[in-house]
C-alpha cells in the first residue's frame, strides 16, 4: 500500500505545522495535522519527531502520527473496497471523511488565516497564501524591501479581480487556470512588461509552495507559459538639453527651479529620486583626486561612490545639502513644465504593448520626461562618453550587462556619431 508521508509546512521557523502527504497518480492530498514541532528536532528521514529527553513532547507527537497513518490506511481500503479501484476515490470525500475520523473539521469554504498558520484545508489557498508570504516578507526588512513585496500586492489583487473573489487552492493553479490569468490580464490592456512581472511573481508564490510541500498541477517554466519581457522604448537628455534646463530662467518660480536643480543632480549622479532627498553634507567626502558621494542605495541597500562633479557640488552647496522633501508625482509633474519651458518641444515616437499590441505613440519631449529619465540619462551619457560599462554599473547598481543595456537610449544617428569617434572609422 502507499504510504503516507510526513512533512513540515516550513522548515525555516523555529516551529513548524506537521503536513500530511498522500499521493493518487497525478493527484495529491495535503492536510495539516494540526500539530507543530520544533524543526530542530524532527527526522525527515522517518518523518517523526526524535527521540530526545529535553524534548518529551516527541512521544505523543509520534503517536499521533502513527494513528493519522494508520486511521487513513483503513480508510483509504474502506473507500477502496466501495469504488472499486483507488483512482476513482474523489480526493475531497477521502480528505473529509479522514478529517471526521479523527474528530476534525474541513475548513473548506472557509478563509482559514488567523495571520499565522493556515488551519484545516489539505492544502491553503492561493490568496491567503500569498497574503501569508507577504505579511512574512514585511516582517523581514532586512531580506525584503517593501519595494520589492508590491508586486505581490498587485498580484493578489489581479487574482481576485480575474477568479472574481473566488478562494481557488494552490492545487487549483494549474495550465488553464495560468492561460486564462494571461488572458484576464491582455484583455484589461496591461502591459507586455507588466505581465511578465505578474507571472515571474506567480511562478515565485508556486515555488515558495513546492518549498512547503505543495505542489501546484503546473509547469510555470514550460515555453507555452512564458511571458517574455519586451525592450521599452524611453527617452533620455543629451549634454545640450540638460544644458537648456541649467540655463532656463526660473527664478521666479522657486518650485520648478528646486525640482530642476535635484533633477539635474539626478542626470550626473544617477541615483534614484528617493536616494537624491535623502543625500546631505555627511554624503560628501574629500579624496586625493576630488570629492566623492558615499551613498547607501535605498532600493538595493548597497554602498555606491560616485565622481562629484563640480556643477553638482555647487547645486547641492546651493540648497544648503538637503533638497527638502516633494512627493515623486509632484517632482515629475514639475519637471515637464521645467523641460515645457527649457524648449524640449521635439517630437518622439515610443513604443508601448498594451494588451500585447504595439502601439505608436507620438508626443513632444518635455511630455515624457520623468525622474527616471535623469538616471537614464546619465548611464547613457557616461556610456557615449566612453565610460566602461562595468564602471557605470559600479553606479547605477546593475548586476548583469544585458539589464543595463537596456538603459542605454540613444537612436540610429546618435549611434552612428559615436562610432564615428572611434579609430575604426576615422
């Protein structure tokens, strides 16, 4: 006969729920046993608790094992004997009447989070299990940025708009139910790029559950589910239309002048708008061959040093080395009628993919310009200047080559004058 198996919920606690495993085919059962043991003390290798004098609980937990084993041994023959053959046992008949022979009830139906351990279900649902990994990242500042957890929230928040507040298990997640989320997601127009992170996010909460015991019915690495990310057309500021900002008159509107100034900071330090209100005098430091800013990235938590140069340092001086707080809306706003004023009128042609389709916007510069264009803008002007690659990453934070290049905006004839400067042409 099968056997059953015996797993731990979460092996990275201290404490874990004791999980009930039984396999039928290509269908699985999981059901908590509403029992948790120290994870230090649990023998994965005869899934049971082990024997220690400092731990007397171990005996009990055993024994409890050992009924549930044997408790659904007798039922699964019972309900054997009544089907006909093990395949045609309905898998929630088996995982109820187990439940009331050992005098518990099925929380099917019901949401089941207490904000700790999900009780009950063989296995949990898919919103409250996403909740549940949200709410453990939240607790762990020092893994998890809160940045970073948001995708999860919009994800949460995609699911129950498509299932339309349904509570589908983990299980329920298999190949139709991740198309139809695809489609659900083209139909609403979001974006090529958006979806990707939609489904990179989901194929994280089904690992992080297989990392628990549960398997969901899918292949998320399978070509037919895979969501490729498409390059994103932006706009970025040549050396003379930064020039145009520094010399647009604005002295009259303090506002735009201030946005302008932390802007085009941002355009030769490329940090991000967050990193750029928190920079102060205590970021400045004096070297042999010039000043530097020592900066920790907010977003990734790494120490960056970057070249001040001179222009930067006086704009800084000039704000007494704090540019106050603005919300970063507010900045991007400001900041189009700076490049409205400044004459960044050009007309630009991008590219977008809402729903999957390509569609041609055309609009004049200073409509498109936001904060992340002055990071962009500097990557792309260091990177014409001849700046290595490798160095400017040290700056921007990119880890692979292949995510940087796609910082890196210039068009055709841009490109072909930076050849031009190369021996090879010359």
């Amino acid at each position: 006969m099968t056997k059953v198996r015996f797993v731990l919920r979460d092996k990275r606690e201290d404490s874990s729920r004791i999980m009930m495993i039984y396999r039928m085919g290509d269908k699985r059962l999981m059901v908590s046993t509403g029992t948790s043991v120290l994870v230090r003390y649990w023998n994965e290798r005869t899934q049971r608790v082990k024997s220690r004098a400092e731990y007397p609980e171990f005996a009990q937990i055993n024994a409890q094992l050992d009924a549930y084993e044997s408790y659904f041994n007798d039922l699964l023959l019972e309900l054997t004997a009544q089907y006909r053959t093990r395949e045609n046992i309905p898998m929630y008949l088996l995982r109820q009447e187990f439940l009331s022979r050992v005098g518990r009830e099925s929380n099917e139906g019901k949401d089941g989070n207490d904000g700790e351990e999900i009780k009950g279900d063989e296995v949990p649902k898919l919103g409250t299990f996403i909740q549940e990994m949200v709410r453990k990242r939240l607790n762990q500042p020092h893994k998890f940025k809160a940045s970073s957890i948001k995708v999860y929230t919009s994800l949460l928040s995609n699911l129950n708009k498509y299932t339309k507040g349904a509570t589908p298990l983990l299980t329920d997640v298999d190949r139709g139910f991740i198309e139809g989320f695809q489609r659900y997601l083209v139909a609403e127009r979001k974006g090529i790029n958006y979806i990707n992170k939609q489904w990179v996010a989901l194929k994280v909460v089904l690992k992080e559950a297989r990392y628990q015991g549960i398997d969901a019915p899918v292949d998320m690495n399978h070509r037919s589910l895979t969501v490729p990310r498409k390059p994103v057309d932006n706009i970025y500021l040549n050396e003379e239309e930064i020039a145009l900002l520094l010399t647009c008159q604005l002295d009259a509107v303090p506002s735009l002048s201030r946005v302008r100034d932390i802007f085009i900071v941002g355009c030769y330090t490329g940090l991000r708008f967050g990193d750029l209100l928190q920079l102060s005098s205590r970021n400045i430091e004096s070297t042999p061959t010039g000043m530097i800013l020592n900066v920790v990235a907010g977003k990734t938590n790494t120490r960056i040093k970057i070249p001040l140069k001179p222009l930067v340092y006086e704009i800084l001086k000039k704000h007494g080395f704090s540019f106050g707080k603005i919300s970063n809306q507010k900045a991007n706003d400001y900041i189009k009628s700076v490049c409205q004023r400044a004459g960044l009128k050009k007309m630009v042609t991008l590219r977008s993919y809402p729903g999957g389709k390509v569609v041609e916007n055309t609009e004049p510069k200073w409509k498109l310009v936001s904060f992340h264009t002055a990071r962009r803008s500097f990557a792309t002007n260091a990177y014409q200047a001849g700046i290595p690659m490798l160095n400017i990453m040290k700056i921007t934070g990119h880890k692979k080559p292949s995510t940087f290049m796609e910082y890196i905006k210039f068009d055709e004839e841009e490109n072909a004058n930076l050849l031009l400067r190369s021996p090879l042409f010359n």
